[in-house]
C-alpha cells in the first residue's frame, strides 16, 4: 500500500511539472478546455517510456474542428507564443495562421515546442495543437512529421 501511495505522488508531482512547464505559454488555456469545450476536442497525453522512440518525454496534443471566430482566437494564441519564441516557422492562409513549428525558451534543459495546423473542413476549421518536451532537436522533429 506505502509502495502505491509513493508511486501515486511521484506521478502527480511529475504531472504538475509538465503542466508548470506549459503554462507560461498563452497557448496553455486551449489544452485546458478553456477556449474550446472539452467535449469538442480529443486530447492525448503520453509520458515517459513510450516516447523515447520519438526523443521525446512528453506530448501533449488536442484536436477539434470549430468555426472561424474560434479558429482565428486558438490561431492568435499561437501567434503569440510564436512572438516571444527562440525559433519560429509559420504560414498563413488569408489572415488565418494555418501552420506553426515554435520552439519556446527552455525551461531548464528540456527542449519545448509548440506545434499547430489548422485546415479548412466544411464551413470551419480543424485544428491541431501539440505541445512537446525532451532532447528532440527541430530536425529531429521535422523527420518525424515528415514519416508521418
């Protein structure tokens, strides 16, 4: 029981330092269902073991389609977190920001990045959001996406 307790409150703890790592970023209330509902989005979170293939020690990633008022606020976050970021790629379509590679300053030795997609579906938007940490460099992460 003493052993489960301990494992219980490591894994807290190591959940409430991914989020601290996040929250700096004005992207932050998305993943948090507090720009779209919950309800509306699929959310992923992995750590650990399983994304040392990919270089990585945490994702974070949600999903949701929205029409464009939503997709231009999500959009303007981004584009936020792009301007204070140590790299940035981005594209626009229009006036919407359609595409984001951005690497934040690092939080200690952990390499962070924000990435973002948005792509018309029907009359709105389906957008992608993922934040990552871990030793993966940007090339490292460009090759991923590009297997994908």
């Amino acid at each position: 029981m003493k052993k489960i307790l301990i494992t219980l409150l490591f894994l807290m703890l190591l959940s409430s330092v991914h989020a601290s790592a996040q929250r700096d970023l004005k992207s932050f209330p998305v993943f948090e269902g507090k720009i779209v509902p919950e309800k509306q989005m699929i959310a992923t979170e992995v750590r650990g073991g399983g994304m040392a293939t990919y270089k990585l020690d945490y994702y974070r990633g949600v999903s949701f389609r929205v029409g464009t008022p939503l997709a231009t606020q999500v959009a303007s976050l981004v584009s936020q977190d792009a301007d204070g970021a140590l790299v940035r790629e981005t594209e626009k379509t229009g006036e919407l920001l359609t595409y984001a590679l951005i690497q934040p300053k690092s939080k200690g030795k952990t390499n962070r990045y924000l990435c973002y997609q948005a792509r018309p579906e029907g009359d709105g938007w389906k957008v992608t959001l993922l934040y990552l940490e871990g030793p993966a460099t940007l090339e490292d992460l460009r090759n991923m996406f590009e297997k994908q």
